[in-house]
C-alpha cells in the first residue's frame, strides 16, 4: 500500500520538475492581446502593492499590540477625517485605473473595417466555420477534435497536443484583421483563443461578432469557454496563422476541394458504398452521444440500435435527422451535412449492430425530404 | 441593567415540550431551530464537499479515469447548489436564529410557527436534489447557474431541481421576514438600531436583499420549466426569445446573492475582531453604512457576469465601473478591521485566527474580484478556473471561515462547556494551508486558459491540477477535526463561564452558559 503511494509521490513531483511552468497569461499573438497583458500586469501591481500596504499595518499590529506583551487596549474607535481619508484615496485610485481600461476596451470591441470575415457556429461538440466575405470566401468545413478516444480513456499514451487539435482548423493570413461572428445551433457556446484575448459567446438565434490581427504566424489553441454539456471539454478551438502566399494556396485547395466533394446528385449509390461514407460520417457527428455501439445512454441519448425510428419507416428516420428533436441534444443535421452524407449516415444507421433492414436511402430521397 | 435568567422552573413555563424526535419536528424554540439548521449546513457541507472531492478526483489527472463527463457535469451543478443553497445560507440562518433574539434581548423569534417551517422545508428540497442523482438521466447537468438553452436540454433530474430551488426560495423568504420582523419589533428598551451589534446589523441588510432577490431566481426556474414542459419560449430565439434573458435574470439574483452569503460574515468579523482586540469596533456607523452600500449596489453589477455574451459596449462600460465602486465601500470594511486591532491587546484563539484569516483571504479574492471587473482582462478570464479561483476566495475563505469564527466564538454559550483550544487552532492552520494550496494554484491555471467545468485537460494543466487535488483532500479531511471538537464540546469540556472572552461585548454574554431554553422572559434595558 506504502510503495504504490510513494511511487505515485515520486513520479508526481518528478513530474513538476519538468513541467514547463504556466503563471501568466499566453504569449500575446495580437497587439490588443498585448494591451491585455499589459493592463493585467498593471493591475496586479497596483493590488499588489496596496496589499503589502495594507497587511504590513495588520501584521504589525498582531506582532507588536499583543495581549501577552501585558499592553492596555487603547480605547479609541472612531474618526471621521480618516474614515473620509480612506474613502478618498481608493476612489481616486479607480479612477486613475478607468482610463486605461476604457481605452483597452474601446480597442478590443471594434470589429470594422476587417479585410476577412468568417462565421464560427457552435454546435454539440464542435465548430463549424464559413468564409463570408473577403479572399477565401465560400470555403465552409466542420472542425473536430482529432484526439482519439483512445487517449481520452487512457489506453494510449496522451499527444502533445491532448485535447486542443482538430481536423480542420481556422487558416488565416498573418497581420489581417480578421471579424469573427459566432452563433451557435443548439446551446451557447464560447469562441476562446487565448493568445488573441478574444472570448465571445456564441448564442443560438442571434450573431454576435469579435476580431483579431494576429501579428506572427503560429498555430494559436484555445477551446470552448462555456459549459455546452457533456463534451464541452472536447471542441477545441484551433487557428493557423500562415503568410498570405500559403494562405491563398490554402484557399485554392480548399476551393477544389469543395468542388470535387459535391457529388453528383444523380448518382444511385450502392449499399456497400452508403454505409461505408455513413460509418464515417457517424463516427464525427453521432458517436458522441449515441455511442460506437449505437447504445446511447438513455433516456438523455436515446439508443439507435434496435430503436423504432432506425428500424421503420425511412420518412420518419430522414425526419429527425433532417430537423432534429426540439427540447432535446438531437441537432438537426440537414443544416450541417450534405445530401450525400446525411443518406449515407441514415443507411448506415438503418444497417450498422442489430439494424438488419437492408434498405438503403438514396441522396435524391434526402433531398425531397427536405423541406 | 435586569439581565432576569429564568430558572429551572421555565421549563415548565409553557407545558411540557414533546421530547425526543417529536421535539425536534415540533419545536418553536429559536434555539432549537438553529441546532438543526446549523446540523442540517454541516450535513450538507459534508456532501456537497464529498462532490469537491470526486470532482479534484477526476481532475488529478487529464483523461477520464472515474466519471463520465455526463456525471461529471452533475456533479459541479450539484455542489455549487448545495453549497450555496445547503451549507453556506442555512449556517447563516443558525446562527441568526441562535443569536439575534439573544443580542437583541428578546425572548425568541418573531414567528415561531413559520420559522419551524423554513427549517423544514429545507431537508425535502436537499433530498429532491441529491435523490435526483439517481433518476434516469441523472441530476441537472448545466451547473448552478442553471443556463438556458442548456438547462431546457435536460431530464427529469432538472425538475426535480427547479422544484427544489422554489422549496430553498420560499425557506429563505420565510426566514428572512422572520429575522426583519424579529429586528424592527423585539428588541429590548434601549436597544437603539445603531446600538445593535454588527451581526444584527447585517443581518438585518441580508435579510432585505433575500426578500428581493429570491423570487426572482424563482421566476427564472419557472420559465425554464415552462420552456421545457409548456411550450412557452422566453429562451429560445425560434420563439421570439432570447437565451441571454435568462443570464440577466439569473444574474440579478445572482449578484445580490453572493453578497446575501457573506455580509453576515462581515457581521460574524466585526464581532470576533473587537473582542479579542478587547477594544470597541473601528467606525461602527462608517460599516453599517458600508454595508448598506454594498447591499445596494449589488442590484447594480450582475452584468459583470456577463461580459463575453455580446452586450453593447455602453453596458460594458456601466457594468465595469458600477463594480468598481464596490470596491470603496468593501475596502472601508478592511480597514475598519484593521484600525479595530490597532494598538489593542490582541490575543490569537480560534475564532480570531478564523477571523484574520478571513480578512487577509477575502481581501485577496476582492483584489481578483477587481481584476475580473476590469471589461477587457476578464475576457481572457471568463469563465476559466481564475473565475474558479476567485469565488472560492470569497465564498470559502469568506463565507466559511466566518462560519468557522462564529461557530468557536459562540460554541461556549450554546453548549456551556469550552471546546479544545489547540484542535481549533490546528485546524485553522491545517484549512489556511490546504485551502491555500487548492485554490491559489487556480489562478495559475484560469490565466494559462483552462475553462472551467471540463472533466478533461490539455496536458500543461497537469501540474497545478494535481497540486489542487492533493489541496482539497487535505481541507476535506481537516473538517472532520472540527466535526470532533464541535461533538467533544457538546459532550464534555471545562465548564464555560458566561462570559468566556474578556473583550466580548453584547447582551448575549449576560446570559449564563450554556444559554437557557427560554432567555430573556423579562426583557433587559439597554443604556
């Protein structure tokens, strides 16, 4: 019982001894990060320093006004000019503090004039992002958490960069001002770079904006900052600052991507085929909270294995794909997926564990079923 | 001055009170009622710590290694609700209710009926939220603050919150007219408003801001219900709602609500600071009016809460320096205090060690508290573990430690035997140091970018996680140190006097210890 604790004391102290130690903010990327940094160290300085102040009196009082060194209290209890005295010195400390601040603040809240504007909406349990407007825009992808669950289960060793790397992240050019605007699908969210001091909520039925310049080039992780349920510690938030040659052959390979992903509509697809693409398409947006077993976890995650909707009528399955369940974590996909990918994931539902229906749903029949 | 002590013969004054369990569930007696509210507080500090505790456990180490996340998320909820709701506001009312009519030289409270009920109302809400862990689907996973949409998303278990929270609501209302009503029309001859002592004092503040701020959060939980049961959508923009109107809401009860937790602490300090100062309170008028002002503008900063959901930049700029006023009045408190202690004769027993501590930790999570005020720093720390950090300086070295001076301070009156000095000075130092090693290294992890909330991390949080956890181990285990001096005091003990503390002052010290069932039948004169 001893030996395994020790070890444990041993591997955990050795292991503060390397460890890179994090006191402050991140290394700023942007010069409004700067400013942050910069207003944060002030204002601990300033507390700081009244603290050490303040508990110097204390303290002096506790080792020199003691009981035991036979002293008599002195009797006095109230003074109206120091009590005006020490009323007036903070207020005027505040106020000399409002400037900066107020300054700082106007700086971080204007998103005008920016040359790229890109729209990050959150979803349970990640982000998806559109180029509206500047170089690279219609590019649109979905960006994930590339860590695999094994790690997350501790049954393979952790990466370097456990928890904050993604498939796709955000490419940006270095020393452009960038406007995010978030929203969000299903419950608020928050968009969080922390070298870029930028947080903003991202609210479901409503756009809110921010915006960063990133003053070097870097890859910049930050995660979601508000409790989204169950994963919420799994969409990380991941920005690629590049120069504005590779940013622009970014955008052309990301362009033909999308090009040669938009499959023809008329194509009849096989079911080997459908399940194949469903499997991985399930495996990015389902398995969270319906499990690799299609279990779920009732009654908050319904199972799909063996359910009445995977199991009957295919309207009723494409329905609640396509539109999601109200009041419920059940998003609905039809605004996130193409129509080759949601019959894909809708096959392979319908064919994946104990679902043996055989049946398969064509991208034509997911189109008609939108509305 | 009459200080009459009713004899033995009172017991018999108003027949024959039930005994045994029948005495506690019947009982009208001020006294009684705050044993079980305070045995009730301590009973829930014991599970919602039991929750810290899972929750530091889980985090030791990044990867999932004792709870899903889905629990995990339980978890916090229900820990910030107990504390808050369960051990911390209850403990206040013990000690109100123990105390006040003793202070004040009246003979109990107010409404002796209605204050059995407030306690009683509070053991079935802290069952509907712990039972509701085992309800399908869990316990309400969208921590305490319960937001919108996420808290629509949920199962039964939220229900059986929102329910629970109207129960704790409408106890604390009832408690709070009771100590108003006991304050404005009980006390003794003599006993001017600013003669009273500075717990009635602020209690008194509390027992306002309660009254304004509970049915508010009653009518946030209300429209979640109606939200997820009744079709209705005040948080759900498709319906014409807005989930940020939950925030503001929620937070106008929020605010006040954190100061309805520690202004009574302030009360406890003031006390505990001039006794074993043995000199009068600093400026007594100068913190009653603080506190008063404190109170007031604690209507007028809930947005600081809010920075990062998109407000305009005009509110931003209201709610940053409407928060920094808060800090003239809260630092006329400290040095008060301070100039309190100046050349007195101080001695160091437990309720003052409780005491300093409170003051040199509160004063620290003021000073955070000031940081996170500031609009465009608390940006970076919204809602990461600095934030964390933060409010367990406030509410845990606040809040608790003042609980902590009050209960060593008056344990002698209520039992009438002294508890075990050097234990209460251990377990001072033990929760000073753990409490220490838990929450400073928090600061360290909210600046590097750790969100709060998170069963998992990235991997350079490790360090200051693990030195967190071994912290919270070491302040859960010191509590039981006083869980056994409180029940060895109970027990046995030196015989107290009645008036153990040389410098305490007030009319409860001219009672004998332990303290009568019925004190004051003839009410003293005050000069």
């Amino acid at each position: 019982m001893l030996r395994p604790a020790g070890l444990l004391v041993l591997a955990t102290v050795s292991g503060w001894a390397q460890a890179e130690y994090k006191l402050n903010f991140q290394e700023p990327a942007t010069k409004l990060a700067r400013d942050v940094y910069d207003l944060h160290m002030g204002m601990m300085y300033i507390c700081a320093v009244i603290f050490v102040i303040v508990f110097s009196v204390m303290f002096y009082s506790v080792f020199k006004h003691r009981k035991s060194s036979g002293r008599a209290p002195a009797t006095f209890h109230e003074s109206t000019k120091v009590e005006i005295l020490w009323t007036i010195i903070p207020t005027v400390i505040l106020l000399l503090m409002t400037w900066p601040v107020t300054k700082t603040l106007l700086q971080m809240r204007d998103s005008s004039n920016a040359e790229i504007t890109i729209k990050a909406t959150g979803y349970q349990w990640k982000w998806g992002y559109d180029y509206l407007k500047g170089e690279g825009e219609g590019i649109r992808f979905m960006s994930v958490l590339a860590t695999p669950n094994e790690q997350i289960h501790n049954t393979a060793p952790k990466g370097e960069h456990y928890l904050q790397e993604v498939d796709n992240p955000v490419v940006v050019p270095v020393g452009k001002k960038i406007r995010v605007l978030t929203t969000a699908n299903d419950v608020i969210h928050s968009w969080f770079v922390p070298a870029f001091a930028v947080k903003q909520d991202a609210v479901p039925g409503f756009i809110r904006d921010t915006s960063f310049r990133a003053d070097r080039e870097g890859i910049f992780r930050g995660q979601c900052a508000e409790l989204c349920g169950k994963d919420h510690a799994y969409m990380p938030v991941v920005v690629e600052v590049v120069s504005q040659e590779k940013y622009t052959a970014w955008v052309a390979e990301q362009q033909k991507k999308m090009a040669a992903s938009a499959a023809d509509p008329n194509k009849v697809w096989t079911l080997p085929e459908l399940v194949s693409r469903g499997e991985a398409v399930y495996m990015q947006n389902c398995v969270a909270c319906h499990l690799p077993t299609g279990k779920g976890l009732p009654p908050v995650f319904p199972a799909l294995d063996g359910s009445k909707i995977a199991t009957g009528p295919k309207a009723g399955h494409m329905e609640i794909v396509i539109n999601g369940k109200a009041g419920t974590a059940m998003a609905a996909f039809g605004k996130q997926l193409s129509d080759a990918d949601l019959a894909a994931v809708v096959t392979f539902e319908r064919n994946a564990w104990g679902n043996k229906t055989g049946e398969l749903v064509q991208p034509s029949e997911i189109k008609a079923a939108r509305k | 001055m009459e200080a009459t002590v009713p004899g033995h013969a009172d017991t018999h004054a108003h027949g024959h009170p039930p005994s045994g369990l029948m005495r506690w569930v019947t009982t009208t007696n001020h006294k009684d009622i705050g044993t079980l509210y305070l045995w009730f507080s301590f009973a829930m500090f014991l599970v919602g710590g039991m929750m810290a505790l899972t929750i530091r456990s889980e985090l030791f180490q990044p990867g999932l290694q004792i709870l899903e996340p889905e629990r995990f998320n339980q978890m916090t909820t229900l820990h910030g609700l107990i504390m808050v709701f369960g051990a911390i506001m209850p403990a206040f009312v013990g000690f109100a209710n123990w105390m006040i009519p003793m202070q004040i030289g009246a003979s109990d409270m107010a409404f002796g009926r209605m204050n059995n009920w407030s306690f009683w109302l509070l053991p079935p809400a802290a069952t509907l939220l712990v039972v509701s862990l085992f309800v399908p689907g869990g316990a309400a996973a969208a921590g305490w603050t319960l937001y919108a949409p996420l808290s629509v998303q949920q199962g039964m278990g939220m229900d059986m919150t929102i329910f629970a929270v109207h129960i704790l609501g409408m106890s604390s209302i009832m408690g709070s007219i009771n100590i108003i009503t006991t304050i404005l029309n009980l006390r003794a001859p003599g006993m001017t408003l600013m003669k009273m002592p500075l717990f009635v004092w602020t209690w008194l503040i509390t027992a306002f801001l309660i009254i304004a701020v509970m049915p508010v959060l009653a009518g946030a939980v209300t429209m979640i219900l109606t939200d997820r049961h009744f079709g209705t959508s005040f948080f759900n923009a498709a319906g014409g709602g807005d989930p940020v109107l939950f925030q503001h809401v929620f937070w106008f009860f929020g605010h006040p609500e954190v100061y309805i937790v520690v202004i009574p602490g302030f009360g406890v300090v003031s006390q505990v600071v001039s006794a074993f100062s043995r000199k009068p309170l600093f400026g007594y008028a100068s913190m009653v009016y603080a506190t008063a002002s404190i109170a007031i503008l604690s209507f007028f900063v809930w947005a600081h809460h809010m920075y990062t959901v998109g407000m305009p930049v005009g509110g931003q700029l209201f709610f940053m320096y409407a928060t920094m006023l808060i800090a003239i009045p809260t630092g006329v408190k400290v040095f008060n205090w301070i100039a309190t202690m100046w050349r007195g004769s101080l001695s160091f027993e437990t309720p003052m060690l409780f005491s300093l501590g409170f003051i040199f930790l509160f004063t620290m999570g003021g000073f955070s508290g000031l940081v996170l005020a500031m609009a465009p720093v608390d940006v970076q720390m919204q809602d990461t573990y600095y934030v964390v950090a933060h409010f367990h300086y406030t509410m845990v070295a606040g809040a608790l430690f003042s609980a902590f001076s009050a209960t060593y301070y008056w344990l002698p009156k209520w039992t009438g035997h002294m508890y075990n000095e050097t234990l209460g000075k251990v377990h001072f130092w033990l929760s000073l140091v753990f409490f220490n090693l838990t929450f400073f290294v928090q600061h360290f992890l909210g600046l590097a970018g750790m969100p709060r909330r998170i069963p998992d991390y990235a991997l350079q949080f490790s360090e200051f996680n693990q030195i967190s956890t071994i912290g919270a181990f070491g302040f859960g285990l010191s509590q039981l140190l006083f869980l056994y001096n409180v029940i060895t005091c109970i027990r046995s003990g030196p015989k107290a006097p009645a008036k153990p503390w040389d410098g305490a002052e007030g009319l409860e010290w001219e009672l004998p210890s332990p303290a009568p069932y019925h004190s004051w039948e003839t009410q003293p004169t005050v000069k």
